[in-house]
C-alpha cells in the first residue's frame, strides 16, 4: 500500500513540477508578452483539460500526459509563431527524458501536443481532450474580448492589417467549421459557440460595404 501511495505522489509531483517549469519558462519568454498566446493561455488550457477530462471520465494516470502535454503545447512559442507545434515537442522531450518519464507516456503527450496544430485533427481521446481546451475559448461569454487579442497578437507577428469586415468574414468562416471532439465540447461549449457565431455574424454584416 505504501509503494502504491509514493508511486500515486511521484506522478502527481511530476504533474506539479511540470507546472513550475512551463510557466516559468513562459514567464521567461517573449510568450510573456502575447496578446493571446500568454501564460494565461496556458494556464487556462491545463485547467480546461481537466474540466473536460472530469466528463470523459479520464482520471489518474490516464489524465497525466494530457496535462503535461497543455502545459508544454505553446512553449514553441518562445521561438517561433510557424509551426510551434514542433518546437514545443522539442521541449517536452527534453524536459521528460530528464524526469525519466516513460517512453510510451511520452508518445502521448508528443501526440497530443501535434494534434492542436491547426486544422486539428484528433485520434485518440487523450488528443481529443486537448484539442478541445485549446478552442474552449471558442465556447466563452468571453470569445469576442479574447478573440481581438488574438487580432492583435496576428498583427504584431505577421503584420497583417485587418479590416473589421475582413476580420468578422475570418471568423464566421472558422467557426462555422471548427468541430468540437469530446462529449463536452459538442455539447457544452458548442451550445456557447453557436451563439458566438451568430453575434460574429450579426457584426460581419454591420461591416459589409
């Protein structure tokens, strides 16, 4: 009983330890600047994995590798905006492989964290759950505020100049098509992003010349 008590504490720790790391390493970062993509974000996504994880009935040391692999997903944000995805599997290797984490959790979480790039595409319910916290914005009374930070955040990298009718048509289109995979999400925060969409629409068409 002892031995399954340390061996329950050990994974929990790691869970912990991973915390500090990530945010501090994104606190460390030009990821501490973003308008969107920020420690916040992060910090969010991690306490949505477990909201949706909570409904799917994934506990334990099911659930591990999915927090571990929110709180890794966005640190290639530190070095590039293209293609992060990549550079933040660079990172939680990195960081497991020296925790002697388990190659078969590490698959997990490499997969996970592969999954969120853009147009998701989820296989396996752990990917599905991860994917889900990563637009659980989407669901949010708060979209809209956080959805100009994102604006703001595309204009900073890539310089794009968006018009408000270019931005509304933008996402009215990614919405419409942006599927949820998890109970929670179809349900839940799909009932919330319908609504969003049709404000989105109701402001596009305010914008149209």
């Amino acid at each position: 009983m002892a031995l399954n008590f340390l061996k329950g504490f050990n994974k929990t720790n790691l869970v912990s330890k991973t915390y500090e790391y990530c945010i501090d390493f994104l606190n460390n970062s030009r990821c501490k600047t973003l308008p969107f993509h920020s420690v916040q974000h992060t910090d969010d996504v991690y306490q949505y994995v477990r909201t949706i994880a909570n409904y799917e009935e994934v506990y334990g040391s099911d659930l591990e590798p999915i927090l571990i692999a929110a709180l890794f997903h966005d640190t290639g944000m530190a070095e590039t905006y293209i293609d992060h995805e990549e550079q933040s599997v660079i990172h939680a290797t990195e960081f497991l492989k020296e925790n002697d984490y388990p190659s078969s959790k590490l698959e997990i979480v490499q997969n996970c964290i592969m999954a969120t790039k853009m147009p998701q595409n989820p296989k396996t319910k752990a990917e599905k759950i991860l994917c889900d916290a990563d637009l659980y914005h989407l669901g949010l009374e708060s979209y809209i505020f956080r959805n100009e930070r994102l604006r703001a955040e595309w204009e900073l990298f890539f310089n794009n100049q968006f018009s408000d009718e270019e931005w509304f048509a933008l996402n009215v289109d990614f919405l419409d098509t942006q599927k949820y995979h998890t109970w929670f999400g179809k349900t839940v925060l799909n009932n919330r992003k319908d609504l969003n969409c049709k404000m989105l629409k109701e402001r596009h068409e305010k914008y149209k010349h």
